[in-house]
C-alpha cells in the first residue's frame, strides 16, 4: 500500500487497475508532435509509455484522505458490474477494489466523504454496489459531493445522453442510486470542506469538473482529477486527452493547475499517473518539469 504524507494528513492510493490505455498515443493525445514525444521515451519507458503497443500506461486509482476530522475517498474508479459495452477497459469487472481500500484499514462505513472530480465511468464507479439485484451506495455513512455543474450535464435532463453510449448507464447505475438514499451534495462553485480543504471549480476536461486543494500547516497538495491525465503532459500542457469536451478550456485550466503547484509549492496527485503517481512541479524555462515522488510509507 502506497501512502503520502502533507502534514499531518495521509493520502493512500487505492488501485484499480493499472496498464496500457485502449488507443494509440495520436488518439489518446490531441496535437501530439511525435519529436516532442519522443524526447521523452528515456523516462517514460517502460512505467509511462509501451513502445511495442504504442500505447500509454495510465492507472485507474482512488485517493484516500485521512485527516483528523474526515475519511475521503476522492475519484471511484469503474466499479464492478457496470455494463460498459463501448468501454471495454471497464465492462463487467470484478476486481477486489473494497478488499484494497479494508487493506488500507478503511472499510466502506469509514468514509464520510466520497468527492467525485466528474463524472465519467472511470471516476464514478464504486459509488454503488450490486446488492441483491439493485445498486446501492457503495459508502452507507458519507456525502456524495458532486458538481451541480457536472450532475446536471450529464444528468437526466441532457440531450446527449441519449445520443452518447452508456451514458444513461452510468448515471443510472453510479449517480441515481446516490441521489435516491439522499447522500448526494450537489455543488455550486467553490466548497470548503473545513479550512484544510477546499473544492474548486476546474472546467475543461468536462464543464463542470473540479479540483481537492489541500493545505496542512503549510504543507500542500493538489488532486487534480483528469486535468493531466498523463505526465507527459506536464512538459507538454497544450495537448488534451481526446476526452476533454472543452479543449481551449481545459489548456487554460491544466497551466493554471501546474502554475498553482510551482507557486504553492504543492504535490500533485493526479487519478491516471503510473509509479509513482505522485509528482512535484517546478518551472523549466516558460513550462514545466516534473520530479516524481516516491511514497513515504508502505502502509499501515
């Protein structure tokens, strides 16, 4: 178990899977300039990139945030289950997610907050589980937060979910169980959670998606969802992944990410990096360079 310390709080990482991503570099990455790229094949061989598949390695994992005061898991993954027919990396899993998070040393009753950064099917999974035929919340005892942004453009009354695969699923079998137990919080802007921990808006990659700012004594991180889904995409801020529904947006917000981490000296950790997940930023020149941080504990 991988656990980092800001403070006094700890963040564990609670994996889901981890390995190559389902498209090509040119499709996962929009504007990619494969010399640029290829600069970097010396550090991202073979943890960040699979040159035989040419295909990058990303993760699926959640956050877990443990404070005095609160137990949070951030970002639930693909879940198990869930029919994901066009999303093959996420169709009817059935991976020991919940057993990870008992060996961390938190069971599902221990969560009080479940902070989802939006909501696509990779983040929003174990919010619920199949009991008995039905979905129900996943966490019993915690707040669902969620964007009222985000809820309502993929919510019931959007257009496009009826134009988009899966998307009635997904909010269907992850969202709708949530709201129906009364545990969702919808969101309208920034949202302290307590004076260590502050959600912010962060739209691009979807409009309404946000972002966890921790600051403990002075210590601070950044959990940035899926605005940087790759490291690479540190040195290279302009290029978006194919998933972002606003891409001039979602360049504007990634700096405005990294330009928070160098300013504020603040760790970044993002929900798709590979080992060691965990990245400080420092300037190089107009941009960016990344120093990866190695956990400071094995667990509990």
């Amino acid at each position: 178990m991988q656990t980092w310390k800001i403070g006094s709080t700890t963040v564990t990482r609670i994996e889901e899977q981890l390995g190559p991503s389902g498209s090509l570099v040119e499709s996962f990455l929009t504007g990619v300039v494969r010399e640029r790229f290829n600069r970097h094949l010396s550090w991202m061989v073979p943890v960040h990139f699979d040159p035989v598949l040419d295909r990058l390695i990303t993760s699926i994992h959640s956050w877990l945030i443990r404070t005095d005061r609160h137990t949070i898991l951030l970002d639930c993954c693909a879940g198990n289950h869930k029919e994901r027919p066009s999303q093959p990396r996420f169709h009817r899993q059935d991976i020991p997610f919940l057993e990870r998070l008992r060996a961390a040393g938190a069971r599902p009753e221990d969560i009080d907050i479940v902070l989802c950064t939006h909501l696509h099917a990779d983040h929003v999974g174990w919010n619920t589980r199949l009991e008995n035929g039905r979905w129900v919340p996943t966490f019993p005892n915690a707040r669902y937060l969620f964007s009222r942004i985000e809820h309502d453009f993929w919510g019931p009354g959007a257009g496009r979910r009826a134009q988009e695969f899966d998307l009635a699923a997904i909010y269907n079998d992850s969202i709708l169980p949530v709201i129906e137990a009364k545990q969702a919080v919808l969101l309208d802007g920034a949202h302290a959670i307590d004076d260590r921990l502050m959600i912010e808006p962060s739209p691009g990659h979807t409009l309404g998606h946000v972002v966890l700012k921790l600051d403990d004594g002075g210590d601070r991180a950044l959990f940035c969802g899926d605005t940087l889904h790759h490291p690479v995409q540190v040195y290279e801020p302009t290029w978006n992944s194919c998933f972002c529904e606003d891409p001039v947006l979602a360049r504007v917000t990634r700096r405005k990410m990294l330009e928070h981490c160098c300013e504020n000296r603040a760790l970044l950790f993002p929900t798709h990096f590979a080992a060691p997940h965990v990245t400080a930023i420092n300037r190089e020149g107009d941009g960016f360079r990344l120093e990866f941080i190695a956990p400071a504990a094995a667990g509990f």
